[in-house]
C-alpha cells in the first residue's frame, strides 16, 4: 500500500495504491508455480493494482481493497483464468461493504505502472480494478469493457488514472450525458465484446419418449471456494478458438435431439446480451459452468470451427455443448429475452419453450 498525492493538475485526486504480491511468480522453483522460461508469464502473468481516493485528513489507508484482491486472486488460482484489462466482475455488493453504489468491478490498465516489466521469473504486467456502479457494467457487458473504461477516464468521477471514490452516488451516464451517446453508439454499431462468463448452468436432453439425460457435474468438495464471486465476466476467446487436443475426438461428438437449458437467474439476464449483442451479429457466446468442467456455447451460423449444423443444432464434444440459433429462431429469442432486462419483475421460475426447435431454457432463483 501506497501513499500518493495525486496531479491536481491532470485531474488525480491524492489515493492511496494497492499492489498485490504473488500472482506473479516469486520464486522461480516450481514450488507454486510453473518454472518460467524466456519471454514467458511469470506465473499467472500479472498483478493486481488498486487506486482509492483519499478521504481529507486520512492518514492510515483502508484495509477492505486487501480483501477485494484476495477474492479476485483466490478466483484466478481456483479457476487458472487470468485478468486482463477490459475484464468486468460481478461483485453486487458495495466494494468496502457499506451502503454506496460501487458495487462492481471492471479492469484496467494501471496508469503509472509500466505495461509490462521482465523479470528473472518471467513477465508481468499490472491490472488495475476499478470499482464501478452497475450502470457502468452492464454498459460494458453490452459493449466492451475496455471502451467502457476508456470513457471512464474522461469522467469526472474516476479521471484519466482511474481512481475509485466510493462516495460517488452516480453513473458517469448520469453524470455526462454525452458518455452515455457515446456507449449506446458504440452497442449500435459493435455489438458486445463479451464472449463468455462463467455461471451456474446446466443442461437435460430432451428425447421424443420423454426421458431425459441430465449432465450436471458434481463440483470439488475439496475446493473451498466459499467466497469465490460467483460469475466473473471475461472477453476471452470461448472454446470455438480454444479447442484443445483432449476434446478433438471425433468419436466423443454426439447430437441430441431436443434440449433444456437451464440458468440461474444473474447467469439468464444475460441472455439477451448474448442473443442480440452476439448471436444476432454473426458471434457465438459461451456459458462456462463453475459447478462442473461443463460449457454452453451458443453460435450463430456464419461463426466457423463448430461441430453443430442445421441438420444437428444441438451436439456435445466430452463436456462441451453447442448449440446452433439459426437468424429467426435469434429474433424470435431477442425479442422474448427482453423480460430479462428487469430480472427484479420476473416471476421464477421462467420457462421459454420453442417446441418447433426442441428447446426449452428455464431461468431460476440465484
């Protein structure tokens, strides 16, 4: 932690500034992490940075964004996916656990710090949190994070180094209209940028004599991950440009002749994201389970490298499902999907039926 005064003329409040410390690999042994080599990630490949405006006459800075890394780092190890700028998390709860309307994270790129610094273990750059309202995420889960961010700068509330002040009470939106042209131009012309999340879902196959083939993996009682945030929102590739070598088996790849999505209710409300923001321009969305090794992709017919078809739309590899929208099918979910933009009306559980298609998605409680 890090006492910083600030460039009152650039528009940086004094703050305080948080490092973390073991993301990157510290040792070099092999002890935690892999022996790095050459030009390679030192250990996960980077830290996390935090910056927190300075209350006046604040002379000890808070320890509240030492638990906020903690549980961003425990989801990182417990997971091995990595952070990056223009990433978003969904903490739903007040950074600092009081009652303001921060209550969500994306990430940045730490302004001060260099992008990138080689070190005997290997590389490491440094991702900077940045407390946000929900306004704020959910204009970059339907745009992209890192436009989103870049609008942030230029907003009052966080300026250009990205500075979280927990006593803001609105929306940079909110604040300057022309931020909020600025994003809805933005979902308009590019869609969303957001490929995947990781949620609670799971699938039933849905078969003409009525039985059902459930796949709904048991999680690891041996990982404790209590009080790791449920859904960490990613622009990652999904599985259509990872294929790895355990899943190309042609003989593991099985279609299915109806299907039951199901989805709890934070994972659902991002249905019409995927549909309209994704789906309806040409991009395919992945629902990464964290209750199993499980994924749902959902694709669009021009996206390439799949293994479904018009004739077989709903096919598994191993754990992995696709399922292929074909253009009205998408519309007609678009436009059903629009309760699901105020999740607080909707009566649980919600089920949508396409028969014609043998498809069901229900939505439940969280």
């Amino acid at each position: 932690m890090y006492a910083n005064s600030g460039y009152p003329e650039l528009g940086v409040p004094p703050h305080w500034h948080y490092i973390s410390l073991g993301l990157s690999d510290l040792h070099g042994d092999g002890r935690l992490h892999p022996k790095p080599g050459p030009g390679r990630p030192s250990g996960f490949g980077f830290e996390l940075t935090f910056r927190l405006a300075r209350e006046r006459g604040e002379t000890t800075p808070p320890t509240w964004p030492a638990n906020v890394m903690q549980q961003l780092a425990k989801y990182v190890f417990h997971s091995g996916n990595t952070l990056m700028p223009g990433d978003h998390v969904s903490w739903h709860a007040p950074l600092d656990g009081g009652n303001g309307c921060i209550t969500q994270i994306l990430m940045g790129q730490d302004p001060q710090l260099p992008t990138s610094i080689s070190t005997p273990h290997g590389d490491v750059s440094f991702v900077q949190i940045v407390g946000v309202t929900s306004e704020e995420l959910q204009a970059a889960q339907h745009w992209n994070g890192l436009g989103v961010v870049n609008l942030l700068r230029t907003a009052r509330g966080c300026g250009p180094w990205l500075v979280t002040d927990m006593r803001r009470m609105h929306s940079a939106m909110e604040d300057d209209p022309t931020i909020a042209e600025k994003i809805q131009c933005g979902i308009e012309r590019d869609g969303s940028n957001t490929s995947g999340v990781s949620a609670k879902c799971w699938w039933v196959q849905i078969t003409n004599d009525k039985s059902a083939e459930r796949y709904r993996e048991k999680r690891d009682d041996s990982d404790d991950d209590e009080d790791v945030k449920p859904i960490v929102k990613t622009e990652r590739l999904s599985p259509c440009e990872q294929q790895d070598a355990n899943v190309s088996d042609e003989n593991s790849i099985r279609a299915l002749s109806g299907l039951h999505l199901t989805f709890n209710l934070e994972a659902g409300s991002l249905l019409p994201l995927a549909i309209k923001g994704r789906v309806m321009h040409g991009r395919h969305f992945t629902f990464k389970s964290i209750l199993s090794h499980s994924a749902v992709t959902i694709v669009a017919p021009s996206v390439t490298g799949t293994f479904v078809s018009k004739e077989r739309p709903y096919v598994i590899q191993g754990p992995w499902l696709q399922v292929l929208l074909s253009e009205e099918l998408s519309v007609k979910m678009a436009e059903e999907f629009q309760v699901l933009n105020t999740p607080d009306k909707i009566q649980l559980p919600k089920t949508f039926s396409w028969p014609e298609h043998n498809l069901v998605i229900t939505i439940i409680n969280d």
